[in-house]
C-alpha cells in the first residue's frame, strides 16, 4: 500500500498514522510522473484537483484553464490527499467511507 500526499498535511498524517505499514510518497520531494498522475484521473476525474486550495485560489484564470494532468504536474500541492493506492484499489482523501474500506 502507497500513501501519496505531502509531509505537512494533517490529514496525510492521519492516514499514516493509521496505516503505519504504508509506504509514503511525499509529492513535494518527488513530484507524480505523468502516467500516475493519469492513473489518478482516470479514478478521480476533477475531484482530484483541489480547488479550495491557497495554491488554486494564487493561480491566474489562464493557469486554472489549463488541463488537471498540466496542473498537477507543475503544483503538485493542487492534488487532493491523500490519495492511497492498494495495488488492487485507488481511493481519494481520509473521510469515514475510505478509512471503512480500508478496514481502519
């Protein structure tokens, strides 16, 4: 199991705290390649790029334009996290629901 997210997020460590087997891909240090960040959007669509975030809100209309792979591969903190990957499951955030699939 792979937890994507950033080092500072609380909810990141939430979830690590509660998957402490879980390998963390902190996406500040090593930005998503290309083909993960499609794989995330073919599971999420849109719901993965943050728009309630400061880094949304500091993007001029040009840039919040732009495709969601552009995005996030140029402002990785734009991405919703965490995102957890199973290797059979992907699945968005830390609410109830996704802590209950995860039999957490």
């Amino acid at each position: 199991m792979k937890i994507y997210g950033i080092k500072t997020c609380d909810t990141c460590r939430k979830a690590r705290k509660a998957l402490p087997d879980a390998q963390f891909h902190d996406m500040r240090e090593s930005p998503l390649d290309s083909a993960t960040i499609a794989r995330f959007l073919d599971a999420f669509g849109d719901a993965l790029v943050n728009k309630s975030s400061t880094t949304w809100r500091g993007l001029s209309d040009d840039d919040r334009n732009r495709p969601a792979a552009d995005l996030l591969a140029g402002h990785p903190t734009l991405m919703k996290r965490p995102v957890i990957d199973t290797g059979s499951a992907v699945f968005l955030g830390w609410k109830p629901d996704v802590q209950a699939a995860l039999g957490v």
